[in-house]
C-alpha cells in the first residue's frame, strides 16, 4: 500500500494515493492541491478504465491480443497440422509454431508488466521494460537486416523453397503439401521460379493437379498449356508489394505502441523510486 503524505488541510479523497502518485505530489511541492493532481494524473481514468489505467491500456490490451494469437494457433496446429511449413531446412518453421511462440511471448511480457503496474513492483517494472526494450531493438534489427540483405534473402528462399518441393505428397508432410496446393490455387500459379521446378520432383513431365487451370482428377500429367505458368515466389512477392501499405501500417502502430509502453513503464518506475525515497 502507498504511504500517506503529510498534506496541510483535509483531503476530499477518502482513499490512500499509490506510491507512484506520492512521488509525483513530491515533484509539485507536496502540498494538498499537488497531491491531488498526482493522483488526477495517476488515476484519473480509473472510474472509465478499471483498477489500473496503465495496465489496462498499455499491458492488459497487448496481453489479451497476444492471447487471440495463441489462440489461433493452437487452432492452427489443432486443425491443419504443421500448415504452411514451406521451408525444408526449417521443418519446424510453420505458422502454428509461430503464433504459438509469439503469442506465449507476449502474454508472458504483458502479465509480468500489469503486475509490475497493479502492484507498484520496481523489479517487475524494470524487467517489463526491458524485455519490451529487447523485442523492439530485435524487430528494428531484423527490418534493417532484411532491407539490407533483400537479394541475398531471395536467392537463398528460392533455392530452399525448390528443396522443400521434393517433399510434396510424401508421408509426414502434410503441412507442407497442403500449403503449396493452397497457395497455387489461390494465386494461379506454379512452381517456385517455373512450372518447370516440377519435373525434377516427379522425374517427368508433370505438375500437382493444385496448377491447372481447371481442376480436375491427375490433370497435372496433361500437356503444359492447361496448367498456370506464373511463377510462386515472384507472384506472392508482386502480391507482398502491392500491400506494402497495409503492412508499413500495422508496422508503425506496433512499435508506437511499444514505445508508449515503454514510455509509461519507465514513467511509472521513476515515480515509484521517488516514492520510495519520499516514504523512507
């Protein structure tokens, strides 16, 4: 509980102020109407928001999201298997497994902060902080990597993609298969560079029957102009690019709000240490 500053006059508030607020009253003075709009800046938005403002808008919400992605993942691996496992060299790479991972990630980061928050810990403040600190400065890394290496990248994908092919159809596998049929049916495409990457799988002239134009039982062995001639991995790139904005978007609100997070973490740990000076 925080500890009760001396203020001259009565207070109006029936209730103990947080120590977070305490120490902020001490920045203004500590008289009564400084101690007041301490807790005004603290709590304000308490009756709208629940018992916490600060873990409600910047730890609770990120928590409950992280909750929705592993949710949909254990749907994902509960349903589909190991569904859009394209990559041979990491079987274990499938968006199942990485929802799941980044979703218990989050939800572990977001509890350690709203408890830090709800309980004015300055050991589980700190420890929010600087795991939100080390995911962010981990994001930045990988945006500047993958912006500064995009041609090494892209040889290195397509040449892993073409190994996964010989993959297709084969036991244990399923994820992967069913990844490759979806995305050449919904993209009207085939292969990873050409439709061509087929023939080295089947050691014949001859394709899935996902690349036909018009799906029918093994239309994959008919002649080469009944099946999609667009290649996979330029067409999912064109696609990627042509929604660049959508994710440019949904990048800048991410890291806003971990820097508000931040923000509001570090903010919160200060004034609890000045509390803690001030109640000593």
């Amino acid at each position: 509980m925080g500890c009760q500053p001396r203020v001259s006059g009565k207070t109006d508030l029936p209730w103990t102020p947080p120590r977070a607020a305490v120490g902020f009253s001490r920045t203004l003075g500590g008289s009564g109407s400084g101690w007041k709009a301490a807790w005004l800046w603290a709590c304000g938005l308490c009756s709208a928001l629940g018992p916490h403002p600060v873990c409600l808008s910047h730890v609770a919400v990120p928590q409950l999201g992280g909750c929705g992605v592993l949710g949909v993942g254990i749907w994902l691996a509960a349903t589909q298997g190991s569904f859009a496992t394209l990559s041979s060299s990491f079987p274990s790479l499938s968006a199942a497994n990485l929802l799941i991972i980044t979703g218990a990630f989050v939800m572990a980061i977001g509890f350690v902060g709203c408890l830090g928050a709800i309980k004015e810990n300055k050991c589980l403040l700190l420890t929010f902080f600087l795991l939100l600190l080390l995911v962010f400065l981990l994001e930045a890394t990988i945006a500047i990597l993958f912006f500064a290496y995009t041609d090494k990248i892209d040889r290195y994908a397509q040449r892993d993609l073409k190994k996964g092919l010989h993959l297709y159809g084969t036991q244990g596998n399923v994820g992967l298969t069913n990844a490759w049929s979806i995305i050449q049916t919904d993209f009207r495409c085939c292969g990873v560079s050409n439709y061509t990457d087929w023939f080295e799988v089947y050691n014949a002239t001859r394709v899935p029957d996902s690349c036909c134009l018009e799906f029918s039982e093994s239309c994959g062995l008919h002649a080469p102009g009944t099946w999609w001639k667009a290649p996979c991995y330029e067409t999912v790139k064109v696609w990627l690019q042509e929604n660049l904005l959508a994710v440019g978007i949904f990048g800048l609100c991410t890291a806003l709000v971990q820097i508000l997070g931040l923000t509001f973490a570090m903010t919160m740990y200060c004034q609890v240490v000045k509390a803690d000076t001030y109640c000593a």
